[in-house]
DNA sequence: TGGCCCCTCGCTATTTCTGGGGAGTTATAA
DNA sequence: TTATAACTCCCCAGAAATAGCGAGGGGCCA
C-alpha cells in the first residue's frame, strides 16, 4: 500500500501529477520500506521527508487510516517527533522527546491506538536547500527490550537511513541541470550583513562600501534569488545554504 | 600534532579562549583521526566543521605546514571539496568535483606537493543551524585501487563520519541549556509570511487580521528571538528551525 | 481568583527600504 | 579581442517598516 503525502502543503492539479511522475520511485521506497519492517521484525518502519521546495513525501507501512487521520487533523504541527529531531543530528529516541504539551499527549493517545506501537526510532539526516528526512522505526514493546534493540542495530538503521535517503533523491526536482543561482562573494556579503540584522547603513560601513554600492549588491542578489524583497531573499540565501548565519 | 582552526573567521581573545578550552576533546578526535588513519592505510584522514555560530574546526593528519599555508592563502574559498560537498548528501570522490577553474588548480598542485595524495574522498553531513562538517580520506594511489577501496569500505566511513559528528557536536556552544524561546502559533504563522516575502499588509491579509495586529507579532517574534530588525528575526526563526520556508 | 500569555484593534511621526534611472574600472571568459 | 560579469559610485521620490503610546476579551494554570 502505497502513501505519499505531497498534498500535505499544498493540493494543486501540479502536486498530482508530480505525485503520479514519482508513484514508481514511491512504490519501490515503499516494498523496501516492508522489507525492512519484516527483517527486523518491528511494527513499522516510515520514511518521510522534506524536499528543498518544501513539498512533503514519504512512505512506510503505517495504516491509510492512520496516515489520513495524521493529514487530516495535520499533526504534522503537533507531533513531537518532527519538531524534536529538527533540531538532531543523530538518531533519537521517541522516549527522549517532549510529550507534555496537551496537543501532544493526545497525539500519542491516538497515535497508539492507531497501532503506531508506543517505542519509537528516529533517524534525522538533513541536506543543502532544506531538505530535512526522516527514517522511523516503532514497535510495541518494553523500554528494556526496545533500548536493546535500538543498541544493537544501530548502526544498520544508520546505514539504511542514509540509503533510503540516496533513493530520495532521486525524487528531488532539479537535483542537476539548471544551475544552482549563484551569487558574486559581495553578495553573499551584503546579504549575510542583513541576515545578523544590520541595516543597510551598518552593513554598507562594515564592507567599506557606500550604502549604494551596497544596494545594488542587494537588489542584485534579489533578483537572482528571485525575492520579492529583503527578508525574502535573505530567507532564500538560507534556505539554499547560501549564506551561513 | 593537533591543530584547530577556530581562527579563521575571526581572530579574537574570546576564539583562543575557546580553543583552549576545547583542546582536549580537540586532541582525542586527533588522536582518533590518526588510528583511523593508520586502520585504513591512507595517507591522511581529516575532519572538518562549520560550527553553527560559523566558527571553523579541524583535527587530521596532514601537516602543520600544509595547514598553515591552507589557512594563510585562504584556500577555504577556492578549495572544491568545500564548494563541491557543500551541496552533497553523499559520499564525493574528488575526481567527481569541478577543479577546471584557475584557482582550483593551483590548490590542487600545492595540495600534492604537501602530501595531501591526489586521491580523496569526502563525506559531507549536515545539522541544523548550518551545521556542516566535512569527514575526508585522502591517498596516493591509482584510480582503480582507490575506487575499489571507496567502495569497499563506503559503509564503515558513513559510521566512522557520523561517530566522529557526534564527537564534534560536544563542542557545539549552546547545544543545550538555553531553553529555546518559543514562538506562539501566530507569530510561528506571521514571520512566516514575511519569510515567503509578503509584505505586512500582504501577510494580514493572508491570516485575515489587521495590519496592525500583525505588526504587534512581528514585534513580538522580533523580542523573543532577540533580533535587531525583521529580516533579522527571519533569519533566527529559520536558523533555529522554528520556521520552514 | 489573580496572574500571565495569547489574540485582536487603534494612532502618529520618523526612519529605512525599494525601484527607477546612469556610468566608470577591472578581471575573467569566450 | 570583445563580451560578460563583478565591483564601485551617484540622484530622487514613493512605499514600507519601525518605535512609541494605549486598550480590551479569552484561555490556562496555580
């Protein structure tokens, strides 16, 4: 049974047919996704993640029920698991996540009964342009059986996360070919200046440049990055990993 | 011989205060480094990080003169392995990198002749906040026999990049401690707006409030996130993952 | 129940940014 | 060699953001 979430952001007549383009790399993810669940024997195994323009994918074996009612109530903004291996490096824990918060605690109630299974393994692994993936594990079983589990595989399900990352990618829209917009080191200059908050004025002081010049910095990187204006293209240069803040 | 290279975007008392303090750990990931080094029989093994404040890090093998000369040329801005892996998710055999440019070949000719090997391999990872490090072998040997090692022992480097990320991430300033300002759901939806380059009057409109309501969130996001000015308060809510643009 | 935070709305004056225009030098690339 | 692009400087007028003030209703938690 094959998911893809694309909709998650937006529902467009575009959204599906990219949708349609991917089924087939979708389907595959998908019957490795089962693979993997049977070889070691969990509930269930979900990959999901956020391509550079933003759009969400995944695939796994959670129920449709289960994956409908996730969109549908979009917990996405609740669920602990995406806001707490945000900001991760390395594989997490579901125990070690912050499950206080009222949305939260009844995200897990239904999450469990929904048979996600209440252990659970998370695997971030992030790239340029935002992209932002996880590979998940969960299971029901005890703590002390769970903690064992996750220790001795750990490295596999590294492994396999970056794997099932490599196939990702291949879903992601102009990987190669168009150019990547690039901008001149002045640039990127004048734009990380606005980025720590400094005004034209203060920017143009710290590069020695008149504030023209460095307007024209801005306005020029502006128009590469396609920004509707300042805070946009500062957004973009970040995005992009442009520009390091 | 360990080497630190927290200096090269700054020179300051605060950096070699820092680096003093890190030493220690800075030493055993040397210390790491050359075992692995030896394990493998490469000529040299190197780490290499951005840190999310955009202080730069290293401990490896190569040479002190080589590294000194890297720091006092500047080749960070010329060297393709950091442009190359910079938009990589996965392992780069160097002979994948562009070395057309001018620049790139003088490096690559000085790089040689200090030893560095014309072989290398480079796997890049990536955190939140602009993290980046870069985990590198480099070798002197034929195109076949490096590419039948690359291939064989792929999977033991992505443990090894990862086991050595972690090591780094101790070194991370901030990572916990500072409880993490958080931004209510219509700030969270206002900054967002900005950050898609809507102008405030676009953006209340978009969340169907006044103009001037919105303004009191930005002003509000703008408080709690510390920052100087909108963009500003952009570029901290991106950078600490609490917008997705 | 009192305190705290979130959500909503209003006014004014000042500062800053944006969007047009033009022009010269240098260096790298075709 | 001639483009092409990067870097530097200048003017102006209109649009937008910023800083400061204030006010009221609703929800959550101790």
């Amino acid at each position: 049974m094959l998911w893809g979430f694309a909709v998650l952001m937006k529902t467009s007549l575009e959204a599906i047919l990219e949708r349609l383009e991917k089924s087939s790399a979708l389907e595959e993810m998908q019957s490795v996704a089962e693979s993997i669940r049977d070889h070691y024997g969990v509930s269930h195994l979900v990959y999901h993640w956020v391509s550079s323009n933003g759009e969400q994918y995944g695939c796994g074996t959670y129920s449709m029920e289960w994956v409908e009612r996730y969109l549908e109530k979009e917990y996405l903004r609740v669920d602990p698991v995406i806001a707490g291996c945000y900001n991760k490096f390395h594989p997490v824990d579901w125990k070690q996540l912050d499950w206080s918060s009222k949305g939260a605690r009844q995200f897990q109630k239904e999450a469990i009964e929904y048979g996600v299974g209440n252990q659970g393994y998370s695997i971030p692994i992030r790239g340029p342009n935002g992209q932002y993936a996880l590979f998940t594990l969960s299971d029901d079983t005890s703590d002390a059986d769970w903690a064992e589990f996750t220790e001795k595989n750990r490295r596999d399900l590294i492994l396999l996360a970056h794997a099932m990352n490599e196939k990702a990618l291949e879903l992601e829209p102009g990987r190669e070919g168009p150019p990547i917009t690039s901008l001149s080191p002045r640039e990127v200059e004048a734009i990380t200046c606005l980025a720590l908050g400094q005004s034209r004025a203060q920017a143009a002081q710290r590069l020695s440049i008149s504030e023209h010049t460095l307007r024209v910095y801005i306005e020029s990187a502006r128009h590469k990055l396609g920004a509707l204006n300042t805070t946009h293209a500062v957004a973009r240069a970040m995005q992009r990993g442009i520009i390091v803040v």
